[in-house]
DNA sequence: ATGATATGCAAACATATGTGAGAACTTACA
DNA sequence: TGTAAGTTCTCACATATGTTTGCATATCAT
C-alpha cells in the first residue's frame, strides 16, 4: 500500500476530497527516506524543493530566541506534512526534528504544484490543513499563555492521546510519549525541573502512570477535566460541512 | 477608491497576483459596515456565511479556557482579512473583537468561492496570508512562552511598530497602540499589574514614550536589541521568488 | 564490558510574576 | 457640573516557577 494513503487520509479528516483528485495525490511521484532520532527533517534558513510526509515516528517544531532560549511550537505525527509552508514561501524560519526514528516520504514542489493545479480539491484540502495547524497554534498559545504548569501538561497529553488515537475519543490507553522531560518543558515554557515536579504531581495524584518513555492514562474524564481539554479546536467531528448562518455581531 | 485595494496591496506583499486575477479580487461584490470599540467581528461558535476585511481600525482575536482566563493570539491591522478559516472550517473556535472603531467590508462566501475556482492565483494568496498568518503565531509562541516580561513587551511593540508602517523599516515614529494593559497582560501571557511594572521600566530608562495611547520609540535600533527582534517571520522582503536550493538534513 | 553522555530525580534557595485592595486620574455622559 | 465607569498606578504580600547543584540511572558508542 502507497505511504502515500495515510496522507491522503489526514486529510480527508478536515476536507472533502473528489474521487478524481484523490487519484492525483496518490499517483504523486514520492522518495522515502529514513532519518535517526534527531535528525533535522527542516533547518531555520532552508529553501527545500521539495515537501516531505511522515510515515511513521514523531517529529518537533522549534523556534530559537536570539538568547538561544528554544521553544517547541508543534509536535506532527504520521500522516502530516511537516514542511508544507515552504511550498509557498521560500525560506523557512523555523526548525523541524525528529524525536524518534522516522520513515518520510518526499514530494516534490513541482509535483504538487502541478497536482493543484490540476485538482482543485486537493489544493483546497492542504490549505485547509494549513488551517487546522493554525488553530491548533492558538490553542497552543492559550495553553502556554494562560494556564499553570500541571494543567499545561495535562492538556498537553490529552492533546497527544487524541491526536495519536486518529482522533477518536476516547483514548483510554496507554500510549508512546517520545518526549524528554527537556523537551516538555521547551513545547510548554517550562523548565525541565518543573516539569519533573509537576509530572510526579500528576503521577501521585493517580492522574497518569508513567514508565520509560510511555503514558497511561487510567481516567481520560478525569485527565480531561484536569486539562480543560475540548477537542473542537482540532476540527475533526462531525466532517465540516458548508452549513451557513447569518450570525453576526 | 475601492477599499479592497487595500486587502490586495495586503495580499500581495506575499505573493504573485496575475493582473487578471487582481481585477478578479477588486471586482468582488462587498458591504461596507462599521462597528463600535468592543464589537464582536467573529465569536466563539459563529458560523458565518461571509467572510470580513478590516478597512481602518484595530482588531484582536482571543480565546478562553473553562477557567476563563483570556489569551490574546493575534492583533489583525487593516488590509487583514480576521475569519478567512471560516471559508473552509464551518464554526469559529475563537473570537474577534474591535480594539478601536473599525470600517469592515464584508465579501459573501459564495463569492469567494467562485473567486477560487476561477483565479487560482487569488486562491492561491489567501492560502500564503493563511501561512504567514500560522508563522506570526509560531513568533508569538516563542514570545509568551520563553522571553521574560521586558523582552516580551519589547517584542510586541516592535512587531506593532513594524507591521503599522507597512513593513518598512525603521518605524522611528510614534504610533497609537489602541491597547489597555490588561488587553497587553492578555497577549503577553501576564497580569496586567506587572505589564505596568514593566512598562515603566521601559520608559524609565528611555527605550519608550508613551502618552495616552500613543507609543514613541526614540531609538529603534535600540529597542530591536532589547526585544531581540527580527522581522524575518513576517516573511516581506525580498518578494518571495521561487528560489530553490535541495539543502536537507 | 566500559566509559561517555544524556536523562531522571531531588533538595535548598532565589526571584519573577501573581494577588488583592485601593487611590488617583481620565473619559463619558447625564 | 457632577456622577459613574473605566483605566492607570501603587503598595504589601504570596507563590509559582526558575536556578543551581549533585547524584543515580539509563542509554549509547566503542
């Protein structure tokens, strides 16, 4: 089965896409490559030529401060394109590594270019996953921004469980949680001693268990609750339809 | 003069618009209204049929968590269009509101729709607004979540100054920030009480003046250090070109 | 195996930022 | 002209989070 399917398939989550055009995207010519933890999928500066796909393993935005003080600004799971923006604007201004090993798959700029053109609903379905990463950007803020450490870190792992269970509620299991505790703190403004503290909170407090690099979550409700965690930031249900309304301040 | 102009001077400072799909965006049909300070453009749940461009005035997009707490994501200036995602992505997951008294035009969906399929590259456009949009978010990540108070204020206030001047540096003049403390604390992830704190240390040791609602930078170069600012994420200059190099990982 | 390096964990201490409560000052408007 | 409402500003105090350091494990390369 083309790699290419799971692709196709994220997307199809936030947009229809045609029969027709979605014979285009998976006709698409591709490379796959493998890249070992910590290697840089994308480099603040870089002009790729072309788009890449995770496959599989997780990877991790980030931004440097002039101070060199880095934060993490996204987290992408299979399916996702990490490098989309740059089909569009020409150099990126930010970084993306792996956090595990990763199999991607490459697309070229030229390919894709000729695909929108060609299929409109393609087109429209990666604008609007650009969309969705955008609002998933602002919940990031609000969380960042506004909440303390323990429920940053709660909606933080509800975010995850959600996304990485293909978006069905509700997630009960245990999942892989490829993070070091550094890197928590980086996606959420924290320092990784505060992170530790506040990890064994949740832990004594029986809101999740933790072993190696793996989560559990005993009670979703309850993580849920501690979290303030709603998905409708993430637009998945019900499948967006054109239902309108004149509503209006 | 049509007020669209503005919206395609805005959208172009990003990316190639044809001369026939530029009158394609000028001729589309619009209503003019105006709103008070305080009005709400876009609220949590709307579903609008309409999409909206701010003519003159001072927007700001806010979400809030189940505590209540408010976090400001975005300023939106003139030429901006604030609900775009809801072309594609029927319900609003967060709110716009009038920071000032504030001229819109709005454009009916069904509009823009038929814009799309018939000029792809003023499609294509407001897709590249929608990435800038997504990578000035990513610059506000780093801003709440890892520089102190100081840096964070200096930050927004270069950013301010920067986009109010259409981009073009140094914006050495004084400008009107239309914001109250506690709509700054809301944007920078703090309390308004320490906003205070903060900004007179700014003032006090010359790097601004303000008056009123006014803000005076009398030293840009000044400010841009102590904010570590560089405007590289607003992604104006030079013209994005399709420049291409293959440099990865 | 063995060292080298990264990560988790812990404690004592420092401080940036938050909290609560008012007073002074503006602005709007009756 | 005066009252009300909103905003700025201030103080004293509380606390969440950061800093520094050390050590115990885990992970990894050789």
């Amino acid at each position: 089965m083309s790699p290419l399917v799971r692709m196709v398939d994220k997307l199809a989550l936030h947009a229809t896409i045609s029969a027709q055009d979605r014979v285009g995207l998976l006709e698409l010519p591709y490379t796959t490559r493998f890249f070992e933890t910590g290697s840089y999928l994308l480099r603040d500066g870089d002009m790729p030529d072309h788009c890449g796909m995770l496959v599989s393993g997780v990877a991790y935005r980030h931004k440097t401060s002039v101070e060199g003080l880095r934060q993490i600004v996204a987290i992408h799971i299979p399916g996702e394109i990490y490098n989309l923006q740059q089909l569009h604007l020409a150099t990126a201004d930010n970084n993306v590594q792996t956090l595990t090993r990763c199999e991607v798959v490459t697309i070229s700029h030229a390919a894709l270019h000729e695909l929108a053109a060609k299929c409109p609903s393609a087109a429209y379905a990666l604008f609007v996953a650009t969309i969705v990463e955008l609002s998933m950007a602002r919940e990031w803020m609000l969380n960042i921004g506004r909440r303390d450490a323990r429920t940053r870190i709660a909606h933080l792992l509800c975010e995850f469980a959600f996304r990485l269970n293909n978006h069905s509620l509700p997630p009960g299991q245990a999942y892989e949680l490829p993070m070091t505790q550094e890197q928590l703190a980086d996606a959420l403004g924290l320092t990784a001693v505060h992170i530790n503290r506040t990890l064994k909170g949740l832990i004594s407090d029986g809101l999740i268990t933790h072993s190696k690099r793996g989560v559990t979550i005993p009670d979703w409700e309850m993580l849920v609750a501690e979290a303030g965690f709603n998905s409708r930031y993430l637009h998945i249900s019900p499948p967006e339809t054109a239902t309108q309304s004149a509503r209006h301040a």
